[in-house]
C-alpha cells in the first residue's frame, strides 16, 4: 500500500498522519458514512423480506378462508396453485398479492364464482390488457 493509502479507503489504521491526528479526515467522514449506509440498508432489508413473508402468507391464509367459506377444495395443493396464480398475476400488474387476494375475494362475494373462475376471469383481463399495453 503506498503512503496515502488513508487517501483511498479513510481507514486510519493505514493513515501516516495517524500519531498526530486530532479529527476524522475526509476520506474517514466518507469511508464512515458508507459503512453506515450499508448498514441500514441491510438492515431496511431485513426488516423488507420479514414484513413481505409475513403479508404472504397473511394473504394466503385469507384465499384459504375464502375457499373454505365458499365450500371450495381448500386443501394444501389448491390453496398453493391459487396463491400462485396470484403471484403470478401480482408479478404483472401493479398490484400486489395482498391486493390481488382481496380483489378474487370481494368478486367472490360479489359474483358467487368460485376463485377459480375469478381466477380465470382476471388471467382473462391481464392478458387482454398486456396485448393493448397497458
């Protein structure tokens, strides 16, 4: 490492000036100030996936509440390939799973389809709307 190697990464250890220093250098301020960013965005991230696995599966549990309740299979199989087709459709839209959950469920009340069909009937409208580029 050359002499103004603090220069390059802020690291005091490796500053020449490190005996008589009195305050944070530049590069320390900056070298600091990413540590600290990295850090919180770790930690945002964290906290990101946590809520995202938690809504999930809050989602989930509801479209087998929504199953349950309209006397649809609502075993493990069903309820998994519908969340999944809510992801996918969640995936190409702006909407979320959450959301995407809520709308099947208040079209199920509305209607009296079965998700399937609700299912269905929205894959329908997504596709059309994809082809029309919206």
């Amino acid at each position: 490492m050359s002499t103004e190697a603090w220069k390059d990464n802020g690291n005091c250890k490796d500053c020449r000036r490190a005996k008589y220093c009195r305050k944070p250098c530049t590069a320390n301020k900056r070298r600091m100030q990413k540590i600290l960013e990295l850090s919180m965005r770790t930690a945002i991230g964290k906290v990101m996936i946590q809520n995202g696995a938690r809504y999930a599966e809050d989602a989930r549990n509801q479209l087998e509440s929504l199953r349950r309740a309209n006397n649809e299979d609502a075993s493990a199989e069903a309820v998994d390939a519908a969340f999944e087709r809510c992801k996918v459709l969640a995936a190409h839209s702006k909407y979320t799973v959450a959301q995407i959950v809520g709308g099947v469920g208040g079209m199920v009340r509305s209607t009296g389809d079965s998700t399937d069909e609700v299912l269905e009937k929205m894959e329908a409208e997504y596709k059309v709307a994809a082809q029309k580029g919206y």
